[in-house]
C-alpha cells in the first residue's frame, strides 16, 4: 500500500511540475524577449533627454501601453511601464493607444484593441485611422466611413476620406488628399512639393467639406484659403475658384482657374494661362500677366516671375526692379532673413553668373553653378571642378600670397589658404592668421585645427601656436580627447597631448564622451576613458553600435549585444538586418534569406532568393522567391490584400553596416 501511495506521489508531482513548466513556458512567450526589455529600458531612460539626431529637441514622453513588436515568435502587442503585458502579441502591427483604443494587423486587416487587450473590432477593415473624438475612419473598397468606440458603423463608407474634427463634426474629402493606401506599401515616399513658379494643377486634393453625424453638409466642398482667417474658403463652382464667408456669401465670385494660399500676405492665382496675386481680402493686387511667378516670402518684399524669356523682380504692388533675359533667377539670401534682396544668381546658356540687388551684372555668366553667400557676407563659385571665393562686391577673395583652398562656407569666417605646397589659415578678408607652413590641416572645432608637419600630426589653434605638439602619426578630430598612433599603436590622448589611455590597441574610435571601441588580436571590445576598464569585454571579429544594441561581427557568425554587452542572439548567419525594434529580423544564411525573432528564433525559414526587412508602419516584409515578390506576414504568410509582383517593390531597409573600429 505504501509502495502505491508513494508511486501515485511521484506522478502527481512529476504531473505537478510539468504543469508549472508549461504556465511558466506560455508566461515567458507572452512576455518581451531580453531584446525587448532592452528597448523598453532604452526608451525609458531616453523619456525628456536631449535628442542626438536633433539638436535642440528632446524624446518625447511615452504613452502607455506601448505597442511592441520584440515579443518571442516576433509578433505584436503592447507592454505597460513596467514592462508587463497589455496587450498579448498575437499582431502582424499594433499603433499607438488613442481614446483607450489601438489599430492592430492580422491578415493584411486592421481592427482594435483597447488598453485590456479585448478586441473591440475585429480585423477586417484594408485601413484605418487612429480614435479622434471617438470616432475613427474605416476604408472598405476604397471608400471611407467612421466607427465610434464600440465598432459600430457610425458615417457609411461612401466618401474618399473622411476625419471626425468634434463630437458630431466630420470633415470629408472629394479625394483623398494623401493617406497611405495598401499600394503606397510599395511605393512610398516622404518627398514634399517643390516650389515652383507655376500653380499647382491638382487643387481638387485639398477640397474638403463638413457634415454631422446624420451626413448633412454643413460647410460644401472647397479648400482653406488663409490659416489667419479661417472663415474663408476657396469654393470651386462651374470650374471656377472664389473666396467664400462662412455663410455662404461670396467674398470674391468663383473667376479664377487656380489660386495659392498666401504667402507673405499675398497669394498667386491664374487666370487664361497667366499668373497674378491677390491680397487676403480678394483684391486683384498684382494682374496676371506673368507665364510663371514665385510666391512671395513671410518678410520679403519682392519676387521673381518670368514673361517669356525674360526673368524679372517685383515688389508687392507689382513694380518692375528689373528685368533680364535669363534661363532661372534666384534669390542669393538663401535663408530667407532679409526683407530686401542682397543679389541675385542668373544663370544663361547653362553658366551662371551674379547681379547686385538693382540687376546690375557683378560676375559674368561663366560658373557651373549658381553663386552662393555666406553667412559672412562674402561669395563662393564653383568652375572647372574649382572653388573660388569672392567679396561681397564680386571681386576675388585672395591672400597676398596663394589662393584660399576651402570649398564651401564656414560657420566661422576661417579659411585654408595655400602657398606653394604648405598651407596655412586666413580670416575672412584673406589676412593672415596662422602662416603657411604646415601639410595639411583638418578643422576639428571651435579654433581648432588638427596641422601636420613634417610628416607628423598635432594640433593648432586659429593663431597658429600649438596646442598638441606634432608627433603622432595619425591624430583624430576628436575633442577634448582624441585618437593618436605612435609606432603603429593606438592610444588615447588629453586635450594637451599627454596621454589618457597609452597606445596598446590595433584599432581604435572614440564612441562618446566616457567610451572607445579598441581592437587588439583581433577581438573588439569598448573600454572606458575614465580608467581604460573594459564597458564591453572583447569578442572576436568586429564590433559597432546598432539601435538599442551592438553588433559583433565575424565569419559566418553575428551577435547581437545590449549596449551593457549581454547577449540577445547569437546566430550562425553571414549576414543580419539589424531592426531589433522591428521584432523580426532579416537574415541571410548559405544563399537564402529567412526571419528570426529578437531571441534568435528561426520564425520563417531561410528559403527566399531575397527578402526585405519588416516596416515598423505595416508590420509585413517583401520577399522574392521563384522570381515573385510577394508580401509576408510575420508568420511567413503571405499577405492576401498585396498582390504579389515580378519587379522589386523598392521599400528602404536597413541592412548590414559596415561595423569596423577604423574606416
């Protein structure tokens, strides 16, 4: 009897423990991979700090939950502050949370979820827009409608686009005016319009109307004329464009066949094939007489326009400055901070040359591109694969001796001048400011300036004493602290040239303020300025910085590190798209491409001719196999609403980079 006790016992436990095994294996599957945790982390301490890309702005605060994609299987959902689940990841794509509700991807459908994780719509709609004012926009065979919270039909699905701008407001669209379709997957690019002379031929984009809940239109179809006032519209009636109040009455009776929105106060219409401008009131200020004309500027008081062949300069009642037979005219105050103009680039027959403010020639047509002004005041050409500067009054800009070798403006008025084959530093009026004795200089900051001399690297000042002696073979231009070689080592050095971590590496860069990637043996590693301490112990082959992580690169072999070093995946590929954020990674191994997940997991299989990395927007990947590129999912599937196709489907991706210690 105790013999059966003791055997039902050990089952019961072993039946006990296999159970916990496979609630705590479902548990880790729910849960954010190492990866996942680290962009967590990354994405918290980054909340209000400066932003490296921008200077001057900051990471914005997170909202939470936060939709993430770096989930075990590489799939979709949403994590609270603490990292701990919201929203299980069981999506193709999740956005962001808007009105407690979040727009996810199965199938190539869209649905949402809210902040539980309950679906409250089904995926089954080709697009959709973010919660506004309790309502969001659905597409169903190209056309758009509204759903509130719960999903229910609110606004049939009738209009080319449709937004809720209040509680029982809706803006609609005759077109819609740009938001990406399931094609634009394809093709889609972030390019702005280009500022023309002529007026755009597309206006019936923008044309919008209202309507309320019950689809009465309570402002018709038109376009917004002026962000100032905007009780006035462009309404298009008969073909024809007028300015309309708010009531309906006319300001201005529809006459035109296109108008601008203003610029600078005044706004550009056409009228039988020519161009003019009108005030903000509707008065004709300027008559249309000109094939092209350029809007005018905020604070500027003229403008080029063009009657034929010939350029000219207007003011704002449509004075002539003056004109000029040229092929383009353009303004030399590049940056838009003068209400007059300081001169102006002509260019004829393909070269161009330089007017003063009145249209008077200072420099032939004889350049390859237009004159530029620096910020200095004084010019810069470009001819026969040559810079050459100028004063402001077109003549040269020359040392006494040699000729001024930079290309380009400086933010400081300090120029290279060479003499013979020595060169040296000039200011802005070409006076001498360090003489021409050294090989080479490379600006490294504010008045500083990395100088060789006689076949050795030191630093200058703009006053040409040396701050860092000339001894090292090769001196980066870093500061305060900066890579030297001597005798083929690498070492780093202070600001005054004594050294910081003496010369042992192969290699070395510096990473930040407090870190330096080194390589020595043929590992690489990151040290720590302050004590030379390893941050990252050395691994064999390359190593480089990735977003939220680092890379370790050798043959046949990539590692994927937390910026502390921890590994997140090691895989035995020769080559690995780098998106962690992503939640699925491209990688390449013996010929074809497959996907794994943020802890290394093969999620589908390396048998694709070529395949792209997932977009973070829509949470698919294209692939090509048998000559097709068709559309994954993030299971491997392909996506039913993306008609596969022969040619590339020319999406960006972030590949491989080249991850070595020096260029």
């Amino acid at each position: 009897m105790r013999r059966i006790v003791t055997t039902f016992l050990v089952f019961a436990c072993a039946a006990l423990h296999a159970g916990e095994s496979a609630a705590q294996k479902q548990d880790r599957s729910l849960q954010l991979t190492k990866a996942g945790m680290a962009i967590l982390r990354a994405k918290l301490d980054g909340e209000g700090q400066p932003a490296r890309e921008s200077p001057g702005a900051k990471y914005p605060q997170l909202t939470f939950p936060l939709g993430m994609c770096a989930f075990p299987n590489g799939l979709c959902g949403a994590v609270r502050r603490d990292g701990s689940v919201a929203v299980p990841p069981r999506y193709d794509w999740i956005g962001g949370f808007s009105d407690g509700r979040a727009a996810v991807r199965n199938g190539g459908l869209y649905g949402f979820v809210d902040e539980q994780g309950r679906e409250t719509v089904p995926p089954r709609y080709t697009l959709v827009d973010d919660y506004r004012f309790g309502f969001a926009r659905i597409v169903v065979d190209g056309k758009a409608g509204l759903i509130d919270r719960d999903g229910q039909v609110v606004i049939a699905p009738t209009y080319a686009h449709i937004v809720a701008i209040g509680p029982d407001r809706f803006r609609i669209w005759k077109i819609d005016p740009g938001t990406p379709r399931v094609e634009d997957e394809v093709h889609y690019s972030g390019l702005g319009r280009r500022i023309t002379g002529k007026i755009r031929d597309d206006d019936d984009v923008d044309e919008y109307g209202t309507i309320d809940r019950a689809g009465r239109l309570i402002e018709p179809l038109g376009r917004s004329f002026d962000s100032a006032d905007p009780s006035i519209r462009l309404v298009r009636h008969d073909q024809k464009w007028g300015l309309q109040r708010a009531d309906g009455s006319w300001l201005i009776e529809p006459r035109f066949d296109a108008v601008d929105t203003p610029w600078g106060g005044l706004a550009r219409f056409s009228l039988n094939g020519r161009i003019g401008f009108i005030g903000r009131s509707g008065r004709v200020v300027v008559e249309p007489i000109f094939d092209e004309a350029w809007p005018f500027r905020p604070f500027g008081s003229y403008t080029v326009v063009r009657q034929g062949q010939t350029m000219a300069v207007i003011d704002r009642a449509g004075a002539v400055s003056f004109r000029i037979d040229a092929d383009e005219l353009q303004d030399l105050d590049v940056h838009a901070r003068s209400a007059a103009p300081l001169g102006w680039s002509f260019k004829r027959n393909g070269r161009w040359g330089l007017l003063d403010p009145l249209g008077r020639t200072v420099m032939p047509a004889e350049f390859d591109r237009a004159i530029q002004r620096c910020l200095d005041g004084h010019l810069i050409a470009f001819k026969d694969k040559e810079w050459s500067h100028y004063r402001a009054d077109g003549s040269p800009l020359q040392p006494s001796a040699g000729r001024i070798v930079d290309g380009g403006c400086r933010p400081s008025p300090v120029y290279v001048a060479k003499v013979g084959d020595k060169v040296g530093l000039v200011d802005a009026d070409a006076r001498e400011l360090a003489p021409a004795v050294y090989d080479a200089l490379l600006p490294v900051g504010q008045n500083l300036w990395n100088a060789k001399r006689d076949g050795k690297w030191g630093r200058i000042a703009t006053d040409g004493h040396w701050v860092i002696e000339p001894k090292f073979l090769y001196l980066s231009r870093d500061a305060p602290f900066a890579v030297a070689i001597v005798a083929s080592q690498r070492g780093i050095v202070k600001p005054d040239g004594s050294w910081l971590i003496a010369p042992r590496f192969e290699a070395a860069r510096l990473r930040d303020a407090d870190t330096a990637f080194v390589a020595t043996a043929g590992a690489t590693g990151i040290i720590r300025l302050k004590d030379g301490s390893w941050a990252v112990p050395p691994r064999s082959g390359e190593m480089c910085d990735i977003n939220y992580g680092l890379l370790s690169k050798s043959d046949g072999r990539r590692v994927l590190l937390s910026k502390a070093g921890q590994v997140l995946i090691d895989a035995r590929v020769d080559q690995i798209e780098l998106g962690l954020e992503t939640g699925l990674l491209s990688f390449l191994k013996n010929g074809k491409w497959g996907a794994m997940d943020t802890a290394g997991k093969v999620v589908i299989d390396p048998v694709h001719d070529e395949m792209l990395g997932f977009s973070a927007f829509r949470g698919v990947t294209w692939a090509r196999r048998e000559g097709r590129w068709c559309a994954l999912d993030r299971r491997g599937k392909v996506v039913p609403t993306i008609a596969c196709m022969e040619r590339h489907p020319r999406v960006s991706v972030g590949r491989e980079v080249k991850c070595a210690v020096e260029p």
